[in-house]
C-alpha cells in the first residue's frame, strides 16, 4: 500500500458509517452483533486503563471515579460502575430510553477498567507514561468505533450530552464541553489524577474516534 493509499485509508469518518453487524434497533439481538458490542466494551474499559495507569493524568471521567474510589476505599472498577449507574438515573427525567448496549456498557466497562488497573502496571516514567496515554486513548478511539456501530444504544454518559442536547437545544460540544469540565473539576477536588494525560485525552479522543471510524467504514465497504 502507498503512502497515499494508506493516509487515505486513515482519513477521518465524520458520521458512524452502517456495518454489517448494525442492528435496527436497541434491542435487536444475535450472537456476533452482541460478541462484537461485548470486545468494543472491553477495549474500551482497557485503553481507559492504560491511560490511567500511564499516570500522568486519566481522562476526565476516571478523574472522577478515581476521587471517589479513594474517598469511598473501594476499587476504581466499583466507582466507574457506580458513576455510571448514577448517570443511568438521571436519564429519567430527562426520558431518554436505555438499550442493549447501554446496559453491557454500564458492566462491561467497570468490569475491564478493574481488570486493566489489576494487570497494567503503574508507570514511574514520564516518557513510558505518555506512551502508556497515547496507547490508552488509540484503544478507546477503536473501542468506541466498534461499539457503536452495533446501534445498540448509548453508554450512559453519551445518553445524558444527547439527551441534554435534545431538551436544552444547546449545541452538543458545548454539552459535552460542561459535563466534561464539570467531571474533571470534581474529581480534581476528591484527588483524582488530573495531568497531561487528561488534556491528551480531551484534546485525541476526538480524532481517535473519527479515525477508527474511518478504518471500519473502509474495512466493511469490501
């Protein structure tokens, strides 16, 4: 492949491209749509992980889950789990209605965060704990690219911007500008690690998403 070719193959997706294993709705269900939804979770749950263990700073919701878990003493797969939970509640009121994926997300990712935080060493390097961030935010990038095509519904936190964004009517970067600086604000009073990684993260995942975006838009269109 060209260096043309391959850049080409790299370029960006700006919308979430329909792939084969797409459901139609929130809970339409088979085996490979939800053993895909299941791996894209668990990427997920481990590139967040890899960025908190970098330890120059985790991106800005496991800033808050890691006040809490030192606060509370219980472990961060506990806090991610229980943060998500909360958030969960607070599409009520807001009558945003929950699917398939949005309850595998509100597990699965608790569950792999612990496991990640359990396994991944924590660095002492700066220069190790960069590449430990960067690593961390291409998995989450590619995690989320898989997970939601599955169409299965979004995880709690992407279910409050949108449906904050649908009953205010406020842009949904701006939306999601406050929750995270809000987030990130908390968790730095609970002493959450709040560092490079964190403006890394704010600053990549972006691009990160929209690129494995574009490498599963290209894969699935042959």
């Amino acid at each position: 492949m060209s260096s043309n070719a391959f850049m080409e193959f790299l370029r960006p997706h700006r919308t979430v491209p329909h792939t084969p294993w797409t459901a139609t709705g929130r809970w339409d269900l088979n085996p490979l749509r939800v053993l895909i939804l299941f791996v894209g979770l668990f990427i997920f749950g481990l590139g967040d992980a890899f960025v908190i263990q970098s330890n120059i700073g985790n991106g800005p919701w496991s800033v808050l889950a890691q006040g809490i878990s030192r606060h509370l003493d219980i472990s961060m797969g506990w806090s991610t789990f229980a943060i998500s939970a909360l958030v969960l509640l607070a599409w009520v009121p807001l009558r945003e209605k929950p699917g398939f994926g949005t309850i595998s997300n509100l597990v699965i990712i608790a569950i792999a965060i612990q496991v990640g935080v359990s396994l991944i060493p924590l660095q002492s390097s700066f220069l190790v704990g960069v590449v430990f961030a960067l690593v961390g935010i291409a998995m989450v990038g590619l995690a989320t690219s898989i997970y939601i095509t599955c169409g299965l519904g979004p995880g709690p936190r992407d279910g409050l911007m949108t449906a904050i964004h649908r009953r205010s009517g406020v842009r949904v970067g701006r939306v999601r500008l406050g929750i995270e600086l809000s987030v990130v604000a908390l968790g730095a009073l609970l002493g959450g690690n709040v560092g490079l990684g964190t403006l890394l993260f704010a600053a990549l995942i972006g691009q990160s998403i929209a690129v494995a975006l574009g490498v599963v838009a290209r894969l699935t269109q042959k």
